[in-house]
C-alpha cells in the first residue's frame, strides 16, 4: 500500500493511460474517465479554496506569531516563506492521496466480473408450440440485483431475488409467460402467436453501489407451416429442341414466406433462369405466399431417357421442407429429323420403282396379238390342205 501510494504521488494521475482491458466494457472505460476528470476538477477547487482559507489564517496569526516565527526561523535556519511552501505541498500531497485512493476504490468496484455466459433463444418455432428462453450469467463475487427480460423494448418478465415472490410476469399481446417453470436462468411462454415473434433481450444487474448491467439480444419467429406442398403450373406435356419452358412454383400461404428453388434433372436451376415475383400477404394473420418462376430453352442435354425432370422445393428454416416435381417428354414426332428423311427416302424409292414398271407396259399391250399370231400358226400346222387326203 505504501509503495502504490508513493507511486500514485509520485506520477500525475492520467486516467486515459489505464489499459481498457480492466473495464468491462468501453462505456464503463468513458464512465471512469468522466469520474476522474470530475475528481481532478473538484481536487482543483478544494486545493484552491484550502489554499485562500491557509493564506487568512497566515495573515491572521502573522500579527501574533511573527516574534515565535522569527525565532523558529533563527534557529532552524528555515524561512518563512519555505515553511510555508512545505505546508501547502504537504496539504496538497494529502489531498492527492485521498483522491487517489477513491478512484481505486471505484476502479475496483466497477471492474468486477460480472458477465454473460449464454442467451439460448429459438430462432424459429411452431405457432402454439412452448417457447423456453434461456440466459444464463457469471456473478464471480458480486450480489444478484435483479434479472429483467425484455421484448421489443417492453418490460415482460423481472426477478428480482429479494422480492416475495421473486418472480413477476406484465403483460403483453402475444406473451403468456408460465410462471412457475420461470427463474433468475429462463422464463418459459406458453402457447406462443404469431404476436410473438420479435426482438427477445436477457439485462442482468448486479447488487449496489455499482449495479453493474450486462445484456445481449436474439430475434424468435413463429412459424406457420403451408396446409400443401408447392404447386407447379405453365408448363407443356410434351417440348420439343428449342422450344422454351416457362413455369411457375406457387407456395401455400404460411409465416414466414417459403423461400421456393427450382431443380431441372436434380440440378439447380442456373440464376439467369428465374424469375423473382413479390410476395403476397393472404389474410388478416399476415400469411404470406411466394411465387419463383422458371425459363429457359429446351437443348438436347435437358432430356435424359426421353424425358425431363423439374422439381420445385419449398422450405422455412429447418421446420419445414417439400417439394413438387413434373416429368416432361419429348416430343417424338417432331423431335427426330432422321425419321422424317426415312420416310422422305422410303418415298421417293416407291416413285421410281414405279416409274421402273411403267418402262415395258407398250410390250403388255402386244401380248394378245403375238398369242394370236401363234395360236394361227399351230393350227394351219395342225390341218392339212384339202385334197391332199384323196
């Protein structure tokens, strides 16, 4: 203690070279600045008017005292005014332990340790489901003031340890806090709304003088699921090369708004290929439906086996995930060029095979008069003249 009070003699006090490290936060570091620059000013003024009060106490004793003064001084070989100035610099030097030694005190009470260890808050959950918030804190030494819990910058939950009970609720639209399974550690909402979902802050204190506070916040979502899976509408049966697919992916309503993505053959649809649309608010709960559409040119890699898959999925969070797929065919009768030049082949090969068969058709016609011409040759053959036999 002798040594620190020499040092803090010694040296000028300057509260802006203490190392932040030993505040537990900036704001606390400004706080201690502030006081110290308002000590340093009030050890200004109490040094100023000690200073005139000793000043008419010398003037005052001067007319009694000078003979005893000029004796003193003779024999001690000090002077008067020396003794003087040892007197106020012996004053002021107790006036700057003294103040010294508040803003350690000070120091030491606002650099305590308490902390916050953990803030658990669901980020999303069911609609009627149970909410428990959690928030969990260090004291290290110091005495538990009060536990307050806050939602959207209202007051809904306070525990406060002396208090009979500790524990009291206030209410709000949308919070119905269970009070019997909530502490200093947690409180528990029982039913929850769409109404409660919002900005959700834990603000521990600690015990006087200092009341020290820590805080943190968290966002909650309740969630409300889609009745259906996403439905997919636009599209065509059958595509055909270089044709262009334009679909659309509708989600049910619910909250928050699905976030929709298409798949083409179980590969994400490219970003160039979609088409954003603004959601749509429902009903008076505040519902939501999101809507993504989809367009690009069919190319051959598109069909595998003959046909082409698009899928659309729907999720929120990790609460709620579905999907809706379509398969596409080709369309066969257009698709192929080489079965209509086949056929074009096929055709054209029937032509000349008849023309082939109308070369000799002029012989035909001559058949009857050649059998004839034969026919009347056998017979005369066949016959003799007459009066040959006699």
């Amino acid at each position: 203690m002798h040594l620190l009070l020499f040092f803090s003699v010694a040296l000028p006090f300057d509260p802006t070279s203490l190392p932040l490290p030993l505040f537990a936060s900036p704001f606390k570091a400004l706080k201690v600045v502030a006081l110290c620059e308002l000590l340093s000013e009030s050890q200004q003024q109490q040094l100023a008017t000690h200073h005139r009060h000793h000043q008419q106490q010398q003037q005052q004793q001067q007319q009694h005292h000078c003979h005893h003064r000029q004796q003193q001084a003779a024999q001690t070989g000090v002077s008067p005014a020396k003794r003087t100035t040892a007197a106020a610099t012996t004053t002021n030097t107790h006036l700057q332990l003294w103040y010294i030694l508040h803003v350690i005190l000070v120091l030491i009470d606002i650099t305590s340790s308490l902390t916050m260890t953990e803030v658990k808050i669901p980020n999303h959950i069911m609609r009627l489901k149970s909410a428990l918030l959690g928030c969990r804190y260090a004291l290290d030494g110091e005495s538990l003031y009060s536990v307050k819990w806050y939602k959207d910058g209202h007051e809904i939950y306070r525990y406060v340890p002396r208090d009979k009970p500790p524990g009291q609720a206030f209410p709000l639209p949308g919070v119905n806090i269970d009070l019997r399974n909530s502490s200093d550690t947690q409180v528990m909402l029982k039913r929850v709304t769409l109404q409660s979902s919002g900005l959700y802050r834990c603000e521990v204190s600690g015990e006087a003088p200092a009341f020290n506070t820590v805080s943190e916040s968290e966002t909650m979502t309740v969630v409300v699921t889609p009745a259906h899976g996403p439905r997919i509408t636009g599209g065509q049966p059958r595509y055909q090369i270089g044709d262009t697919v334009r679909v659309n992916c509708t989600s049910s309503p619910s909250k928050p708004a699905c976030h929709l993505s298409w798949l083409i053959n179980g590969e994400p649809a490219q970003k160039q290929h979609l088409k954003q649309y603004d959601k749509v608010v429902v009903n008076r709960d505040g519902l939501e439906m999101s809507r993504l559409g989809l367009e690009f040119r069919v190319r051959s890699y598109h069909f595998k086996h003959g046909d082409m898959k698009l899928k659309c999925v729907a999720k929120i969070s990790s609460l709620y995930w579905q999907s809706n797929e379509e398969s596409v065919e080709s369309d066969r009768q257009q698709r192929a060029p080489a079965l209509e030049s086949r056929e074009t082949v096929a055709a054209k090969s029937s032509t000349i095979g008849a023309a082939a068969s109308r070369k000799p058709s002029h012989l035909i016609s001559l058949l009857p008069a050649l059998l004839l011409l034969l026919c009347s040759a056998a017979g005369s053959s066949l016959w003799p003249p007459e009066g040959a036999g006699s």
